[in-house]
C-alpha cells in the first residue's frame, strides 16, 4: 500500500519500544516494529520522540479570551471582580470580534496540537446572544482542523437572572451543544438546587450533555457540588456530566470530601482541574495559611473518578497569561497537586488526553489501524521531559494531514557526549 505518511521510530504514549506508523487516506493503516511500505510521499523519523494522539482542551472561554486587550485591570484579583468587569464589555461585544478573538486562540490550539475543544460562552441578558453566535462562527471556520463542543454557561445565574433560562434554550437551538451551569453563583442553597434543576431540563429537552462550573469558591460550606451528583443519578445523566473547577472540594474536612468524592464516582461524573486560573483567583483574600484552590486531583483519580485538565481563561480579567497549551497546564498541576512520581505525571499526560476525550466523549480517542490518523509528534523522549521542557510539537498530523511542524536546527542535549571535566 503506498502511504501518505510514514512516522519511523516513534514511541507511542503508553506502548512499550518504538514502532513505525503508516498513514493513507486520512487513516492509521499499519503500525508496528517494521512498516509494511516504503513508498510513502512523506516519511518523517522521529528518532525515539514519543507521539499522542493529540490534545484535548476540556474547558476554555473563547468569547473572553484575549479582551485584556481592551480591559481594565482586576485590581483585586478576584473571580468577584473579574466578573464585573465584564459587564460593561459584554454590553458592545460583536459576532465579529468575537469570532476573530476566537480564532486567534484556535490557531495558536492548532499549533499546539489541540484537535479536540469544550468552550464555555457566556449566555445571559447582557449579552444576548451575541457570544455564542460570535462563536458558532469561529467553529465553522475550523470544522475541518478541530473538533469543537460549546457550553451555553449562565455566568450572571438563572434564577437571580430572569430572561437567561429563554436565552439558554435559544442558543442550544442556534447550534450550542452542552447546557452549562454555574449554581454557586445564586442567592441561596435552594435556588442553586433549582438553576441545576432547569440545567437538567434544558439538558433533556436537547439531549445534551451537561459542563458546569461548581463551587468555584473558597468557603468549604460550598454543597453544590454533592447536589449536582444527586441529580445526576435522578435524572439518569451518569456519564454525560462534568463539573469544572470544584475549588470548594479542596477546603472540605476530609471525611466530608470523601463522602462528595464517592457521590461523583457513583454518578460517573468527570470532573476538570483547572489550576492556572484558580492557583491565581483563589485565596486572595486570605492571611496565611492560604487557599490555592485547585481541586483534590489525586484524591478523586484513586477513588477512580475521570479527572481532565484544561486552560480555563486566556488573556481576559480573570488571568493575564495563558498559550492554550496543554503541556504547560499540565506543569502547573503536576506542581499545584504535587504529582512528581513516574506513574503520576503519566497519569497528568492522560488528563491533558485520554481523560480529556472521555469526558467530551470523544469515540475512538487512540493511535489504532482503522482510526482517524490524529498525531502529535513531541520533541521529547517521555511525559516527564515534554512536561518540563514544555516540549515543542514536532509535526502536528490532523485528519493524516501534516498541518504544523517545529524546526530542529540544534542537537538535542540527549544526543549531546558528555565531556569529562579536566
């Protein structure tokens, strides 16, 4: 068979030894320790680098990102205050610059190796529903290179945001696909239960998963995150719902958090860290001991809960930094969790992939004869030096089509001899 591409000497995440992969036709069709075909149009040796079959960003907000361009500055620090600061932009935002800003971070993703995408927008009265038509847009304009979810997310609330439930129906059928939530965000515990309640019924009306943002918050008599397990498991929704952030988690006694963290693994809900953005909001207010904030990660992967990682924000009020790379995020958690043994920044490479796939529910997420021929080559040997390195992509292979490629034009320090000192 003549192949597209050949990949020679590439060390697969999670396989033993080095293999030899041969794509045509947009399609992984062999892979194994000799290829069976020379006759390929490109062969690209990676000379032991390891390969994944692509990124997936879990949670980002598109329709915020880069508008610290044009934004005054959170002088607090704070979720609170980057809120508000919004309020006055979402009131002139446009489908056209929404879009651009958009694509702007798409394209860096793309070049970053992210094929697969969950993007909140924000829909309320401010902003109607400008956001995610901005942002329907930019998805259409890189159908053929990503894979993109978008979460109609009720940052203002629902219930203490009257219009903001008839806007969430109204956009799901413009073309949004998961129903978002942000329950903490209400003016008491049972209108929390109630802003998950409508979340549901919307989510049933148009059988759409459902990615909330929950708890996101200090104060550790945060309980929305137990009540949306609860109704998870009532509405029979196992499987098809996430929750982001869940700082709280991280300020609960221990024998509480284990109780919540046994609720999630009964109602199989994913959940996504998100430690750029919390370890920077959360516990501002605080003297010492200080809150970071970033969720019990190790706690819920050995209970067996579905942990994913992502961005967050990019360049807006709530985070000034931010390159929509999931090998720097994954840093940060590797350090903000403490996960610094080999199996454990094995398990951090799967949040930023595997563990990201599942909770998109991303079918047929693996390097496999017969599967779309997804692959990003890194210049490292392993997950722990792609991490500290923040490893440049060296080819970027979307659909079995090359799309981006770093440029080595120094030895890599590995290859280098060492010199005895004299």
């Amino acid at each position: 068979m003549a192949l597209d591409i050949l990949v020679k000497n590439v060390a697969l995440l999670g396989a033993e030894g080095l293999c030899d992969i041969g794509i045509a036709n947009g399609h992984f069709v062999s892979i194994g320790q000799r290829t069976l075909s020379s006759n390929a149009g490109l062969t690209l040796d990676a000379e032991g680098r390891m390969a994944v079959p692509g990124f997936v960003e879990p949670h980002i907000h598109l329709d915020k990102a880069l508008i610290s361009e044009r934004a005054p500055v959170n002088i607090s620090g704070t979720l609170t205050e980057a809120i508000e600061i919004l309020w006055n932009i979402k009131r002139n935002y446009t489908v056209v610059e929404i879009a651009d800003r958009a694509l702007r971070v798409l394209a860096q993703a793309l070049e970053n190796g992210i094929f697969r995408l969950r993007t909140h927008v924000d829909v309320d009265p401010i902003g109607g529903t400008g956001p995610a038509e901005g942002l329907i847009r930019a998805r259409e304009r890189v159908r053929d290179l990503m894979d993109i979810q978008i979460v109609a997310f009720p940052q203002e609330g629902i219930v203490k945001s009257p219009g903001t439930e008839t806007l969430m129906r109204e956009v799901m059928k413009l073309g949004v696909d998961v129903v978002g939530g942000m329950p903490f965000n209400e003016a008491s515990p049972t209108d929390s239960r109630r802003h998950i309640e409508i979340a549901f019924d919307i989510a049933r009306e148009f059988d759409a998963d459902i990615d909330m943002h929950v708890d996101e918050t200090d104060d550790p008599m945060a309980r929305t995150l137990e009540v949306l397990a609860e109704l998870t498991i009532k509405n029979g929704w196992q499987g098809r719902v996430t929750a982001g952030h869940t700082c709280a988690l991280a300020s609960y006694p221990r024998n509480y958090a284990d109780h919540v963290i046994d609720r999630l693994r009964e109602a199989n809900v994913n959940m996504i860290a998100n430690p750029a953005t919390n370890l920077m909001l959360q516990g501002r207010l605080d003297d010492y001991p200080k809150r970071r904030g970033v969720t019990q990660v190790k706690e819920l992967l050995a209970a067996g809960v579905n942990v994913a990682c992502g961005q967050d924000c990019v360049h807006d009020t709530f985070y000034p930094f931010g390159q929509n790379d999931p090998l720097e995020i994954a840093f940060l958690l590797c350090h903000a969790s403490q996960m610094s043994q080999p199996a454990e920044i094995l398990n951090v490479m799967d949040m930023v992939t595997r563990n990201g796939a599942k909770a998109l529910r991303v079918p047929d997420f693996r390097v496999a004869v017969g599967a779309v021929a997804d692959l990003v080559v890194l210049d490292a040997r392993d997950a722990r030096e792609a991490f500290a390195t923040r490893s440049p992509r060296r080819w970027v292979i979307r659909k079995g089509k090359l799309i981006a490629e770093t440029k080595l034009d120094m030895r890599r320090y590995f290859d280098m001899p060492i010199v005895p000192a004299k």
